[in-house]
C-alpha cells in the first residue's frame, strides 16, 4: 500500500475516516460501551474542541481521530442491540455508501441536468414502491411514462415533508382555486388525534388551520373504528364543516398498531373523500408476503407516505410520497418556476416540480443502494424478522409477573410497563434513569393516558437477550428510584 503522503489528501482522510468508523461499527455491535453517553453539550463543545476547528482549520488525516474518536463516543450508537428507541434505521452499508458518493459529486436534483443518474435513480425507485402500492403496472420500472395505471411520487427530506404534500394535492382535488385564491375556511380532514403531529403541521401550513382536524372515532387503542365514522361526518357536516379527507396511520407513532385501511377505503369512496395513508413506518410490510395484510386495501387509497429511513434501513432522510392518480402530484403545486423549469423537450425530468424543496439531495441512490445489495426479497425478510422478534419480545415481556403490554404487537414497535411502579411519572423517571445509565436506549408513549414503555426493534441485533437484559435494568431502575 501506498504511504498516505503520496496520495491525494481527498483519500488520506477517507481512509482514516473509514477505519475509524469502521471500527465504530464494530464495536458498537459487539455491544462494547454506551447506546449512548449521555454528554453535556457545553462540555461536549469543549472536548470536540468546535471552535478551535472553526476559527484555525486544519483538520486533516493526521488530526482527525482527535476529533473523531470522542465525536463518535458521544453519537447515539445505532449500531447497538441495545438501542431499541426511536424510529430510524440502523443504517445499512449501502445507505452508507451513497451518502458518501452524493457528499463527493454533490448532484442535486430540482433539475434533471443537475444530477441526471441520481433522478433517474429516484423514478425507479419511486416506480418501485408505486408497485408495491399496486399503482405502477408498466412492463418495467424504468417505464418512465404516466398514464392511469400508473401513479406518481417523489422523495421527500422526511414523512413530514411527504404528509404536507399529501394534503396540498388532496387540498387541490377538493377546492383547485385554493393555490390562487386561499383555502376556503371550511375545509376539513378527519384523522386520529395520535396521528403524527407532522400532520396538524401540515393543516396549518396549508391555510386550514388546527380547527380544521376532526379526530376520528378510535378504539382504546388508539386505532380508528371506521365504523363510527359515519357518525363522526355527520356531525361535521351539520357543523357546516366541508370535509375533504381522512388521514390514516399505517401504523401509529405511539403503537405501532395499523388502522384498517380497506374499511375506511369503503367509507371513503362512498363520501367521495380523500384517503391518505401515513405509512411512515408501517408501510414496508407491502414487502412481506406475510405482513402485507397490515396494508389490506392499500391500493384503493388516494396517497400514501411511505418513509425508507425506517423500516427499508436507508440513513435519514429518504421518504416518499406515492400517488394513485399522477395528476394528483403535479397538482400539489401548480406553480410555475419558468427561470428554472424552462426547457419541457430536455432529456429527463425535473423533480423540483412537483416539491416543496427546490435544491435537494439524491435521496433515492441510499434506497437503491440497500435494494441493489439486498434485493427486495432480502429486505422483505429483514421487516418480517423485526416484526416478528417483536412478537417474540412481547411474549417474553408477558410472561414476566411484573410487567404488562397494552397489546400484542402488530409491527416492530412494542410498549409495556413496569408494574410495580405503574403510575405514568413513575414509567418516565424509569425511562430516565435508562437513558441515563446509557446501556439501553429506548423511548415512551402515552397509550390511552396510560404511560408506557416504548421500543422500536429496528436493529437486527437485538435479541430476547437484550430484552431480558433490559428488563433486569428496568427493575434495578426501580429499586434506586423507590
Ligand atoms: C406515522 C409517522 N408519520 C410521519 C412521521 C414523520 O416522519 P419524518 O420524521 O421522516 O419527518 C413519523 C415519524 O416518526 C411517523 O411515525
């Protein structure tokens, strides 16, 4: 090998960067140290010495793991078995790879001619879920051509990002002036008070405001009871309230637990309403012969949200939002940008169209990536294995005297508490004092005013041996804090 001095300083520093993080990788999986070091900011400045960087520079492949080492000591460690928190993927090498491809060409795509491999990466890839949705029916999916069999999309920095698009297109469908005009005051959507708080954002960002959002008809659960539904528009309607959709999760936040699309879908196309579903999380079950039944009824819905940084273990961000009828996506902003969008006979497509961003990364090549190395069979397994350790954590958790679950699970998400301290304070101050200890990270969820317990199995792994080791913490937890 050649001595680092003789090679551009561009690979110098990746190669050191890539042997640390290497290493970070690996001992992260072999559980060696913290899921998360719990570091005070100010002193965490100090150590990773930021402003001296920032003032002098000269941070090279002899200085960088000075500021490496600690950087990465006081990440969260996703690599852990022990993190068990939030909803975001334990990334895949090829994730990983096309964040550092994308951070070397830097090919960002509101126009074609400025990342044309990267946008024609994304339309694939977007075809890709679109059939998954049962909304892409061409020959290949390198059929670039929208006509009624097919439906659109675009990738989205976050779900966030994708609800707000959902809502403008069905904004659109119900009043097509409100672009120009303003939205009409009366407009309503119907969705569960727990759905996504991006959700109430997007109302308000729309022109509907939070007045607009009619919390639907739920269960103990939390899941929507579209038998009720009736009943819920009714009232709205009488209410002089001009409801235009219902906005649905698949599955919740907090649960984990799916609302059942196809019944809804029957209420829908009988009040001609817009069905969106926030697939977020739940919608990679499409890719599980088994677990597909979770999104019974998919296909009759209007649009669905379907976020890859989840469940499809890309890095953040890359979201989708999915179209059953592609004038639906161009529709969602009819604005013209004729100093950018200024050529309709250029060589590909111009995604900046039809989103909200404008400059935006090549979110689609971290998708492709993890298909391109997996397959799609592979990566179907990896969601149908999460779901079911899940399954298997909650029998194990059950099985315990001293703990409960408010549910079985239905994904990989899986609440549950600690009995002897069940009062929903008490479930915090556990949480806390998890966190705290650093050797497991996870999160908490009101389900119904009752606190809980929360994990998001997205790593691998994590097995019944973490779980058991973990619910050891919890009751060391207790016995401190009583
Ligand atoms: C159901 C659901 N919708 C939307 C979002 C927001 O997605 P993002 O964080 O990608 O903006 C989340 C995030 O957890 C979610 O669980």
């Amino acid at each position: 090998m050649k001595p680092e001095e003789s090679i551009s300083p561009f690979k110098a520093l990746g190669n050191r960067v890539l042997a640390l993080l290497d290493n970070y990788r690996d001992n992260s999986r072999k559980a060696q140290g913290k899921v998360l070091q719990n570091t005070d900011a100010a002193l965490l400045a100090q150590t990773l010495n930021v402003e001296h960087w920032i003032r002098n520079g000269g941070l090279d492949h002899d200085k960088i793991e000075a500021f490496l080492t600690p950087y990465l000591e006081a990440s969260q460690h996703l690599h852990h078995p022990g993190f068990i928190g939030h909803q975001v993927a334990t990334p895949h090498t090829g994730a990983a790879m096309a964040d550092l491809i994308h951070g070397a060409i830097n090919n960002p795509m509101a126009v074609y001619e400025m990342g044309p491999s990267a946008t024609v990466i994304e339309r694939v890839v977007v075809n890709w879920m679109l059939e998954k949705a049962g909304w892409f029916t061409a020959d290949n999916l390198s059929d670039f051509s929208y006509d009624k069999n097919n439906g659109a999309g675009v990738l989205t920095h976050g779900g966030s990002l994708a609800n707000l698009t959902a809502l403008l297109a069905a904004r659109a469908a119900a009043a097509p002036n409100a672009w120009k005009q303003g939205t009409p005051d009366n407009l309503a959507l119907i969705t569960p008070t727990v759905t996504h708080y991006s959700m109430a954002r997007a109302a308000s960002i729309a022109g509907l405001g939070q007045n607009a959002i009619i919390p639907a008809p739920v269960n103990d659960l939390d899941v929507l009871q579209a038998k009720h539904l009736e009943a819920t528009y009714n009232q709205a309607t009488d209410a002089g309230k001009n409801v235009f959709m219902v906005s649905l999760n698949a599955c919740a936040t907090a649960t984990g637990l799916y609302d059942p699309i196809d019944e809804v879908a029957d209420f829908c196309a009988a009040h001609d309403l817009w069905l969106h579903v926030d697939g977020a999380h739940g919608a990679s079950a499409l890719l599980s012969d088994r677990d597909r039944a979770c999104m019974k009824g998919i296909s009759r819905a209007d649009s669905l949200t379907w976020d890859a940084h989840k469940m499809l273990r890309t890095s953040a961000l890359c979201a989708a939002i999915l179209f059953k009828n592609p004038q639906s996506l161009a529709d969602a902003f009819s604005q013209e940008g004729s100093y950018i969008f200024y050529d309709d006979n250029a060589a590909g497509f111009d995604i900046g169209r039809t989103t909200v961003e404008c400059t935006k990364a090549a979110l689609g090549t971290k998708l492709f990536w993890v298909l391109a190395m997996d397959g799609e069979k592979e990566l179907g397994r990896f969601v149908e294995k999460q779901y079911s350790d899940t399954h298997g954590f909650y029998k194990l958790i059950t099985a315990q005297p001293d703990f409960d679950c408010p549910c079985a699970p239905q994904s990989n998400i899986l609440c549950f508490r600690y009995l002897p301290l069940a009062n929903n304070d008490a479930q915090m101050a556990l949480r806390t004092e998890i966190v705290r200890r650093g050797n497991f990270y996870i999160t908490t969820a009101v389900v119904n005013t009752t606190r809980y317990l929360r994990l998001s199995v997205m790593n691998p792994l994590t097995t019944k041996a973490t779980i058991t080791a973990l619910l050891d913490e919890v009751r060391d937890c207790a016995r401190v804090l009583s």
